[in-house]
C-alpha cells in the first residue's frame, strides 16, 4: 500500500453506499437532519459544531467539508481558530477524565489482585 487516506478514495462512495443501501440511508438522513438550515441553532454555528467533532474524530472528509461549509455560512478565520482550541481542549480534557476512571479501575483491580 502505497497511502492511506487519499481524496482519490471519495471515488468509491457509490461503491459503499450502494453495498449498505438501508444503513446508507439511515446515515444520509442523519446528516441530512444534522446539517439542516432550518433549525433553532443557526446554521454557522452548526458547522462551527461539526468543525469541532471532525477534528476529534479527526476525519479529514469532515474537516475539509466542515470548514468549506462554515466558511460559506460566515465563519471567520478567527472563529475556525477558536474552534480548533476549544475541540483540542475538551479532547484533552475526555483524556483526563478517563483518566480519573483509570485510576478507579486500578484501585478496584489492585484490591482483586493484590
């Protein structure tokens, strides 16, 4: 194998979709809803959300996507930069919060095998 992740893998969308056509279907319209413009939370701020949980998923389809979408709907350099700390920040702190489950489950592992 000569890459991974490659845009010349986008070629193979009908591919998957078409080998899953009801789960396919199932994800479509969730992101479909997802990304709807009608909703209570405006639509800039929507992709400023999918901004963020594409860079922790770390999905460079999204973040590509994300950041061409918010950009449309008026994001600002500014805000894509503050969205780039603040997902970076909360996903340092879900290292440290499992990291609090961690030291639970040694203790109760510790007292099982002592």
């Amino acid at each position: 194998m000569t890459e991974y992740q490659t845009p010349k893998d986008r070629a193979y969308t009908d591919t998957l979709i078409n080998s899953a056509n009801k789960e396919a279907a199932a994800f479509l319209n969730l992101k479909h809803t997802a990304e709807r413009t009608d909703g209570v939370i405006p639509i800039k701020y929507r992709e400023l959300m999918s901004v963020a949980v594409a860079l922790t998923t770390q999905c460079a389809y999204c973040i590509e996507a994300h950041i061409t979408n918010a950009v449309q709907a008026g994001a600002t350099r500014e805000e894509i930069a503050e969205t780039v700390f603040i997902a970076a920040a909360i996903r340092a702190g879900g290292a440290v919060g499992n990291g609090l489950m961690a030291m639970r489950l040694f203790e109760e592992a510790s007292q099982v095998n002592p």
